[in-house]
C-alpha cells in the first residue's frame, strides 16, 4: 500500500513529490560536514530504514503481547517513534492536529497537518496519509463535538477495516470526547502509553548508533558553551548557547530551560534568568536536550564562573554529588532489580541536603519509563522491574545544603546495560574547573 503516498505526492505534482523525497529534512539527514566529523570521531551512522523497521517491530510485538490489535498514537514522541515522521514536534503536542494508526496486522496510517502529507514521503513503512480532524476548541471552536465525533466515526472505520468486530485497541493520550465516542462505538480501549513505553524500552543498534551522534554533538555545544563562559554574562546567555548549538548539529529542541547560577543553584529546578553571573559563583545546567536523530541526551554539569578555586564548601558538596553519581553509577548492570536500584543507590544524608526528584530514569528520545525513586518514596511510588541490555538510563545527582547555606551542584551521566555491566556513553569532562 506504499504506493498511496507516490501516487498523492504525484498527483499534486513535481514539487510536492521533491517535498517529500529528495528535499525532505530527514532525507538530507545531518549534512556532510556533520557526518563527517562524526566518522572522523570514530562513529558510525545509523542505517535509518533498519532503525525504522526495528521500531515498528518492537510496536507490534508489545500489541500481540498485550493483546491489543491496534494502537492509535496522538503523542508526537509515540508517532515519531512509530513513523519517524515530524511536523511541529512541539506545537502539536498541544494542539491534536495530527495522529497515526499502527495495526496488528502491518498497517500504518498518518493522519497530517493541513497540506503536509508529504511529511511521510520518505518513508515506505507509511500506507497512507490522510488529512487530520482537529477536535481542540483552539481548532475547532464551539463546532468540537461534531469534530470529536467526525474523528471517531473515521478510526471506527480504520478499526473495522483492519480489526474486525470486538477489537481490543491501545490508545496513548485523547480528550475526552473522542475518547467516549470510541467506547460509545464498542471500541474497548486500553493504555497505549503502555505499549509505547515497554516498546521503547529496549534500543535497537542504529537506534544506539544514532544516539552516539546525539551524545557528540550535545557534547561539542557544551564546549561552545565552556569556550564562552564568563563572569558577566547572564544565564540566558549562556543557556541560548547549547540550544544554538543544539539547533546547528541536527538537533530539535530543549525539553526544559534549567540553568541557574550562585544563590539560585539552591534549592534546584530554577529556570535561566537575567541574573548576571558573578566571579566565583557556580552555574549548574541539565541539557535536557533532544538531539541529532530525535535522540535525547540528558546529562548535566556544574562549572565555577571566573578563574578562582573553589571554596571549600563548594568542593565539599561537588565532591558528595560526584560520589553519587560514581557510585550509583556502577549499579547499572543487566539484572539488577528496579527495587535494588532504590535501596541500594548511594546519596549523601537526606536530612542534611536536597536531592533530586529521581535517582535514575530511562531515556530515548525523551526521558523515558522508568524512573526510579528514592527509598522513602518506595512505598507510595516505587514498581517492580529489571535492568536488561539495551535500556539506557541516566544517573542523577543534585546536592545542595538543607538548610539553604551555600550553593548546590547538580551532575548527571547517561548510561547504556550491555550484556556485561554498563557503558557511559557521555564522555565530557566532569569538574568544577574542566
């Protein structure tokens, strides 16, 4: 059924068939000169159609597992990962205005923007592509039922063709109309997030492969940002630094904007302001970036502004989250139970310093399942599991006095299970000078 997109693509002539071959942007991939260095970095490309059949795989077998016949997709991060397919990544994860179907049965159906079905022109996984019903008030305005309702009438008929009479089918995030009208139509649904986080879970080789080029790069807009810092030039600038570097090596966006400096490095989680960053103060960021590929790279660092050591306590709670980070680190390995990662992870003293909401997380293209608690959360937040090669996770570590004396460090490294323990795959230097 590839052929549906060619034929569209053709029908609206030479120019929109280009758009969605040759001129498209995942077509064009990275660029030479990025792709070369990389491989003079000793990495190597991912094959992109082995990555994308891998996916679509891991999607099916957790729909068999699970008992499912089908998944319909809203999340953009969940259609990515299903279609390798983008349009406003960030726009419509607050506006519904595009959506996918994966079948049991091998179908695979986008439904697009306004005019852009040639967004899935590079890709033949893709059967077809129709236009989108947007349901949002924002789309919609006061005529929402009746798109809610168009909306669920053309998945019925999706369901029906390729599903059959009493279909079982996952479902990711909806609004609630839609979601009633399917249940209204007999469709018995069920937790897509489910589905896409265990299909997630474990990465293929092209997908490592492509996160090693997303490491790199992040890594190189770090350096821009280390060549350039000073004191006397605020946050801001400095954050705008990664994203720009980000936006130049092939990568999409930042997931958050956590920057701070001095004072406000304690408590954590303060967002890049106009402060002016002082001679000696400390500056701690998490990159929370989605890279080159769509893949993620979350790992962070804590630097001194100006050329002056340390003061002892600034050492003495860097010293404690390195300590967190090398020693949890090493708990990374195949097998380890999610309920030993809780209870055996190392922090400093709770009652003397802060910490992080988490001690470890998955990621891929964005933070992923799971997250792993502290030991005091266990009870109320804490769920069974095991480490298995191929999920990557990243370590955390926040540190900073209870009290509120002082400044707080915060360091995070980002960790491949292989089949014998762990592999580190962020490799920039870590210190307060570097």
């Amino acid at each position: 059924m590839a052929h549906r997109i060619a034929d569209s693509l053709a029908d609206k002539g030479p120019h929109f068939h280009r758009a969605g071959t040759e001129l498209h942007h995942l077509e064009l991939g990275p660029g030479p000169a990025l792709e070369a260095e990389w491989q003079a970095a000793g990495l190597t490309l991912p094959d992109l159609p082995a990555m994308r059949s891998y996916r679509l795989d891991r999607i099916r077998r957790q729909l068999t597992r699970q008992g499912y016949d089908g998944i319909i997709l809203m999340d953009p991060m969940n259609i990515r990962y299903a279609t390798d397919t983008t349009n406003m990544q960030i726009w419509v994860m607050h506006n519904a205005s595009r959506y996918a179907w994966v079948g049991a049965d091998g179908s695979v159906i986008v439904w697009e923007f306004y005019d852009c079905d040639f967004m899935s022109g590079h890709n033949p996984h893709v059967d077809e592509v129709r236009p989108a019903v947007g349901f949002t008030y924002f789309l919609a305005g006061p005529r929402y039922e009746e798109k809610a309702r168009r909306w669920s009438d053309e998945l019925v008929e999706v369901i029906g063709e390729h599903c059959g009479a009493g279909a079982r089918i996952a479902i990711d995030q909806c609004q609630y109309l839609p979601y009633r009208y399917l249940e209204e139509a007999g469709v018995t649904l069920g937790s897509g997030q489910e589905v896409m986080e265990l299909a997630r879970l474990i990465k293929g080789p092209d997908e490592i492969l492509a996160m090693r080029c997303a490491v790199h790069a992040c890594q190189a807009a770090m350096a821009d940002m280390l060549a350039a810092f000073r004191p006397g030039m605020t946050e801001r600038e400095l954050w705008a630094l990664l994203h720009a570097g980000n936006i130049r090596r092939a990568g999409e966006w930042i997931e958050t904007q956590i920057l701070a400096s001095g004072p406000r490095t304690n408590p954590w989680m303060q967002e890049a302001s106009s402060r002016v960053i002082e001679s000696g103060d400390l500056v701690g960021y998490d990159t929370d970036l989605v890279g080159a590929y769509g893949m993620m790279v979350d790992i962070s660092r804590t630097w001194i502004a100006g050329d002056v050591p340390p003061t002892p306590a600034q050492a003495s709670v860097f010293d404690l989250a390195l300590e967190q980070i090398l020693r949890n680190g090493e708990l990374l390995r195949p097998g380890t139970e999610f309920r030993d990662l809780t209870h055996k992870a190392w922090t400093p003293p709770i009652e003397d310093y802060r910490h992080y909401c988490v001690l470890y997380h998955g990621v891929g293209q964005c933070d992923e399942y799971p997250e792993i608690c502290f030991p005091e959360h266990w009870d109320d937040l804490g769920f069974d599991g095991e480490l298995e090669p191929g999920m990557v996770l990243t370590c955390e570590a926040y540190v900073g006095a209870r009290d509120g004396s002082g400044e707080g460090v915060k360091l995070e490294e980002q960790f491949l299970v292989t089949d014998s323990g762990q592999e580190k795959l962020s490799t920039f230097p870590i210190g307060l000078t570097v």
